[in-house]
C-alpha cells in the first residue's frame, strides 16, 4: 500500500485521489477507500440526523471538506494499522486430492512396462491387504503418497510431501520395549524448508473400516488434510516474519579514496497530480 498524497492538498483533492486511484491500486489500499467511504457516509448520516443540532452546526459538520477530512484520516489509520494487509498476499496453496480423480488413477492399467495387465494399484500392493493394520501398511503408504505425486493426481505444485515413520511407546504394556509406529507427514517447500506434522495413528491416516482402494483414497484425502494445515502454517510463519521484520539501514559504502560525485537524476520529480473531481459520495438529501 502507499500513503494517500495529502502532503500540500486539501482533503476533498486527497480524497478525490484515492477515490480515482482505487480500482488499480493494491487489495489492501482499496478495501481501506471502501472501508473509508463508508465510515465517513456513516457519520455523515448520523450528524444529519441529530435532531440536537442547529442547521448551521450540521452544515458546519456534514460540508465535503469536513466530509472528505473525516474519510482520509480513516483511511490513514486503517492504512497504518494494516487493517487489510492480508488482501495482498498470495491465494492460499490446497493440496490437490479429488477422490475420483484418485479412484480413476488407481484402477486404471499400469503404466509400467509389461505391466499394462495390472492396475495401478495392483502394481504397488494396494489390495485387500492393504489396511491399517497391514505389518507393511507403512511402507506401503509412503510409496502411494510419493506415486500419487508423480501422476499428478495428488500434491502441492512446488512441494515435497513424504510419510516420515517413528517409533512411540505403547503405553497400554508395561513393556517399555513395546512401540507402535506413528506417522508424520511432511511438507518440503519450494525455499527448502521442511514443515512436518505431531506424530498420528496409522488409522488416521489409513480409516480402520475400508481397504485396498478405498483405504487408498482415504490416506491421500487425509494425508491432504494435514498438507493443508502445515501450508496455513507456513503462510503465518511468512507474514510473522513480514510484519515482524525490523527496517535495516543499508549498508554502508566501503571508504573511497576520492569524494563521491555529486549526482542528480533527472526527471525524478513526482508529477502533479490532476483532479478530477468524481462525486465524493452518492446524491444526498437536501440538508436543512
């Protein structure tokens, strides 16, 4: 966003700028005009309406320089407060996982050579023993997530989703030795960071009452659930950081053994701004 050009002009010329500049400007700069427009109209209608005012009060209060005052200087406090900063981001990231379009990969033939017999999912084990209960669900599940990827049908343009497995301790022994396997998803970003989810149950990822295909859908789908919440986590680490980041000084130049040359850029000079006078509000009731 940029600051409304109020340096030297009067409100109802500031106004009128921002008003104009509106329609191109930034998601955030526009949403401020608007949110402006109304808080101004607003007060306008209210200050019309009190009965406690005498009409020369109330035209005092409700002319357009006053009107126009009143819309700028909310616009500059949304504007400086960042009210609708998050309108300048890019659209949210979703990972891609129809169940129908999975379905269809899953039971169309094998790519593979010599495999043209087979479906897809036959050609990586996904059968009825593929549950969550399988001794090789794991592995299993790891090589449908990356598959899936590379078809296309499954994933996040730009990202890495693997399955990571670790051990936890099973606390319903008395046997520390006893661990079950957890799974957690993790989510490789185009800078080369590496997001990953709190350890899950292998049936909350593969559900406990289907198999083969079915089960199959289900890890993609669900796996794309937990893909979705670390994207709605990286784009809070991003605009933390954003907002959060302090304005450094650029650096200084190394000493020169002779004095820099006095430069001047031409033509730099802000132009001057015309101002066509739109209506600063729609047609309002004769005052009285």
């Amino acid at each position: 966003m940029t600051n409304p050009p109020s340096s030297g002009l009067d409100p109802v010329t500031t106004w009128q700028q921002l008003y104009l500049d509106a329609p191109t400007a930034a998601p955030s700069q526009a949403a401020c005009v608007s949110a402006a427009f109304r808080l101004a109209d607003t007060v306008w209608r209210q200050v019309a309406a009190d009965p406690r005012l005498d009409a020369t009060t109330r035209q005092a209060v409700t002319d357009q320089a006053n009107w126009a005052r009143t819309a700028v200087a909310a616009y500059e406090h949304l504007h400086a407060t960042g009210a609708y900063r998050h309108l300048d981001l890019p659209a949210l990231l979703r990972c891609t996982a129809d169940e129908n379009r999975i379905r269809h990969w899953l039971t169309s033939p094998s790519p593979l050579p010599g495999l043209g017999m087979l479906t897809v999912a036959e050609t990586w084990e996904i059968n009825d023993d593929f549950r969550w209960d399988n001794d090789h669900i794991a592995v299993l599940m790891d090589t449908l997530i990356e598959q899936a990827q590379h078809a296309g049908v499954f994933g996040v343009p730009g990202y890495t989703i693997h399955l990571r497995h670790v051990l936890a301790t099973n606390d319903d022994t008395t046997d520390d030795l006893d661990s079950i396997v957890e799974h957690q998803v993790t989510l490789t970003c185009p800078s080369g960071a590496v997001l990953a989810s709190a350890p899950m149950a292998t049936d909350h990822l593969a559900d406990d009452h289907v198999s083969g295909v079915d089960a199959a859908v289900a890890v993609l789908t669900n796996t794309a659930v937990t893909v979705n919440d670390l994207l709605t986590a990286e784009r809070l680490i991003i605009t933390d950081n954003q907002q959060a980041r302090p304005q450094q000084p650029p650096p200084a130049r190394p000493h020169r053994g002779f004095a820099a040359l006095d430069l001047h850029t031409v033509g730099t000079e802000p132009a001057a701004i015309e101002t066509a006078p739109p209506p600063l509000r729609s047609s309002r009731p004769t005052r009285r």
